[in-house]
C-alpha cells in the first residue's frame, strides 16, 4: 500500500516515539489506519479516550525502520528554512521535496521569476498551473521561502534558467527533462553526478553554455514519450554544434510503461517522431525501443526509472 502521508502525520507518529502518545488525528491517513493501527496493531486509541492514540510495545523499532530517516530529513529542512511545520500543516510528502527544491535553489527561482501558473506548472510536475493556486498554506510557503509577496502578473522575457545540483567531485552530468531527481538529490551527490535542470521544454539556456562548463561526460534523463524524446533530438542539436556528445539514458525494461492516455500525460505520438528517429540520434536499439512504445500506444515516465540503477547498467558508476 502506497504510505502517502502527509506532514501532519509524520508530526503525529514522530510524536508517538518521543511521547508515546499523540492527540493529533492522524488515523484518518489510509496507511496508518489500515497497516499501523489494524493489521500490525504498533498504535491503539487510549482506554477509554478515542481522542489519543497510543503505541504498543513494538512500535519504536518499525517506526526507526521505516520514519525515522525520513521525519528527521524533512524535519532538519523546516528548521534550517524557518518555515512553519506545526501538525496541521497539510502538506504532502511530495509537495515538502518541492519546498526544499524551492528553497535550495531559491536565488536562481528568484532572479527569474516566472508567473504563478507557469511555475506551479513546472515545479509541481503533473499537478497542473493552478495547483498552486488551490493550495493557499502551500502558496504562502512557496513565497515564504522565495522572500517575495507575490508572483509576477506577466512572465519576464528572459524567462532562462538553469538549475544546478552542485557536488564536490563529479564525475558526470545528468541534464534532466523533469525535477522530480533534484528534489531528493542526496544519493546523486554521494554518487558524485552532478544534476542539471533548464525547465523542461525550455532549452535556449543550453545555447548560452560556455565549453569550460561540457568537459565532463553528459547524459540526458527525460520521459520515453514523444515530448521528452523531441526534447532530447533539439537538445543534441545544440550539443553537436558545441561539437559535444550527449547520450539519453534509456529505461531498462518496459515492465512501468503506461498507456498514452493515462492521467495528468499529454505527449501522445506524433508522425514527426518517425523523421527525429531516422536522423542519426538514436541508437538502432533505442529505435526499436521507441518503436515499440508507439504500436503499443505506451510511454515510460522518468520517475520509474531508477537513474542509479542505469548508469550502473552502462558501467558509468560503479556498484
């Protein structure tokens, strides 16, 4: 069962291992109810007081196993980022990686900004242009963290950036379509690759890229869908008049791929792509790879793939 909890959870079960108990409601989350509360029975409502919940003896070791890391990790960033994290804020785990993105890379956000729509667009990968906006408490966080009062009305016109997940001795470069790998990015660091972000779509940054800036081996990470390999096609063009490889990094198997027409996706296949794939891009595998995924009407999204575990594939990190 997928966890999805929220903030306001992570406080409530943070506070059962420190206290033992918690008056935060945090049973009404579907994984705690169904597996913490009724399957492995680790927390039960007080004898007598439904409005408390209480632990059991076994509960401190699972929660170390499975909360612990991730409480402390999203804990450490409110605390260094001054942002509220009471328990009822009701923020998704993956809307508090976005927050911590916003606030590393807050400077680069700041000196470009782009209108609300666009960037709740952009940053909040799926979620749409007005996800932002039907998110207040997330709203305010997000000009929080940015230090300004309000999105710009009207986008600039040198709406160019390019973010960077710096490390102190990398060996690669992963330019990636989406942002989903620099909100999370402690295991590239360690790895020592280095990440890259121009916004998706938004490829003129790369034009700009001085020749000190390529020496390293570069790879692009993207969606196996007809946007994000057009993508990749324009993005090689820029490279090869650098007179710079760059090579796309491929799904290991189709075993995620999901139908054209699932939610939140709007890159079917277009007749253009049969013309990108006859201009010497792409591999002859990585052709019959791309072919198969249109006959059957299919694409693989970027976050299905386990980035380390390619390039361990291909030999460019070690295991």
């Amino acid at each position: 069962m997928k966890k999805d909890i929220e903030w306001r959870h992570l406080r409530g079960l943070n506070e059962l291992y420190n206290k033992e108990y918690t008056k935060l409601k945090i049973t009404n989350n579907k994984y705690i109810n169904q597996v913490l509360f009724k399957q492995k029975k680790l927390i039960r409502f007080r004898l007598g007081n439904h409005s408390i919940i209480e632990t059991t003896d076994r509960y401190k070791v699972f929660y170390e196993k499975e909360f612990l890391d991730t409480y402390s990790y999203y804990n450490d960033f409110f605390e260094k980022s001054n942002l509220e994290n009471n328990g009822h804020k009701r923020f998704k785990e993956e809307d508090i990686k976005v927050l911590m993105f916003v606030f590393y890379n807050k400077e680069e956000l700041k000196n470009k900004l782009t209108t609300e729509y666009t960037f709740s667009n952009r940053v909040f990968k799926g979620k749409g242009a007005k996800y932002l906006a039907s998110k207040p408490s997330l709203r305010d966080a997000v000009l929080f963290l940015l230090d300004i009062k309000e999105f710009p009305e009207k986008d600039p016109k040198n709406n160019q950036w390019r973010i960077i997940v710096d490390c102190l001795n990398p060996k690669l470069i992963v330019l990636c379509e989406n942002i989903s790998c620099l909100k999370v990015p402690t295991e590239y660091k360690k790895n020592n690759i280095e990440l890259w972000y121009v916004g998706g779509n938004n490829t003129k940054p790369l034009n700009d890229l001085p020749l000190e800036k390529l020496k390293l081996p570069i790879y692009y990470f993207c969606d196996w869908d007809f946007h994000g390999l057009d993508i990749y096609y324009r993005i090689k063009k820029i490279f090869k008049s650098k007179n710079k490889e760059i090579e796309i990094l491929e799904p290991i198997n189709l075993e995620n791929s999901l139908p054209v027409n699932s939610p939140n996706h709007k890159s079917k296949w277009k007749e253009k792509i049969y013309s990108i794939i006859k201009d010497e891009v792409f591999t002859d595998s990585q052709i019959t790879l791309i072919k198969t995924l249109i006959n059957q009407d299919e694409w693989v999204e970027e976050e299905s793939m386990d980035l380390i575990e390619i390039l361990e594939k291909i030999k460019v990190i070690k295991k």
